[in-house]
C-alpha cells in the first residue's frame, strides 16, 4: 500500500521534491534559529543584536549540512566553493536581519519585556522570509548545483 495518493505522487519531480526538501529544511532551521534566539533574548535577557548573531551563525551552520546533505544529496568532502558562497549569502542574511533585530529593539526597548521579544523575533523571522526565495536561487543555481546524470553515450565510453 502507497504511502501517499496517487494524485501527490503521480505529479512528483526532482525540482518539487528538491524544493519541498528545502522547505522543510527551512522550517527546521527557522525554528531552531527563533527558538535559541526567543532563550537568549526572552529567557536571558541578552542585548537582541548580540542574540540575533549568535542564532544566526549557528542556524547557519545548519542550515549549510542540512542542505548540503538532505536538499541537494551531496556527499563526501565539502568544498571550498560551496562554503565560501553559502556563508557569504548567509553573511548577507545576517547584516540584514542584524539591522532589522536592532530596529526592533530600538524601537521596543521601554516597552514590556514580552513586546520587545516577540518584537525582535517577528524582525528575524520577517527578514528571512523576504530574502527565502532568493536563497533558494542562489543555491541551486550557484552552490549546489545538481550533479547531471551522464548520458548513455557517456557512460559507454567509461566502460
């Protein structure tokens, strides 16, 4: 017996189960992220900027091997190109998301400590969720390129 229907599978494709595995990956990483930055700020009450890196780099981290592993199924040794790419976009990510977070807490700092969590973890979340699609791109085009199956004719000549 299938585990899914026939009307999810029959329309199933390497590039929508890549994005759906990249989904995924990114609610993983999102919660993760949010959770350890909700501890620090809202549990330890850490200056929101300092918090919002630690979380970033960490997620960050994550999100790199998740993908790397599980999105795009690469193994063996990581190279140099594809961590010097990735950490850059996420480098990216982190000045925008850092502005944000500050924004958020300049703008809360007098308000409830609740307020100005929640505050700093809707800038986060914002943040990542406008530049999501564009990580998307960028990995898929420049960092973890599909490896192309060799044509018939290809694998004739290897033999």
């Amino acid at each position: 017996m299938p585990l899914l229907p026939t009307s999810i599978t029959r329309h199933r494709t390497p590039g929508r189960d890549r994005l759906a595995r990249y989904t995924l990956t990114s609610i993983i990483v999102t919660v993760f992220s949010l959770t350890l930055l909700a501890l620090l700020v809202g549990g330890f009450a850490l200056p929101a900027v300092p918090a919002n890196i630690f979380a970033t780099i960490l997620a960050a981290a994550l999100s790199f091997e998740l993908s790397r592993r599980y999105v795009w199924r690469h193994q063996g040794p990581r190279r140099t190109a594809q961590l010097t790419t990735f950490f850059s976009v996420a480098a990216t990510g982190l000045v925008l998301s850092t502005l944000a977070v500050g924004l958020a807490s300049a703008l809360t700092i007098h308000s409830s400590h609740l307020v100005h969590t929640v505050a700093v973890l809707v800038a986060n979340f914002a943040t990542y969720g406008l530049i999501w699609v564009g990580r998307y791109q960028v990995s898929h085009r420049l960092i973890f390129k599909p490896i192309p199956e060799p044509t018939p004719e290809e694998n004739a000549t290897l033999e």
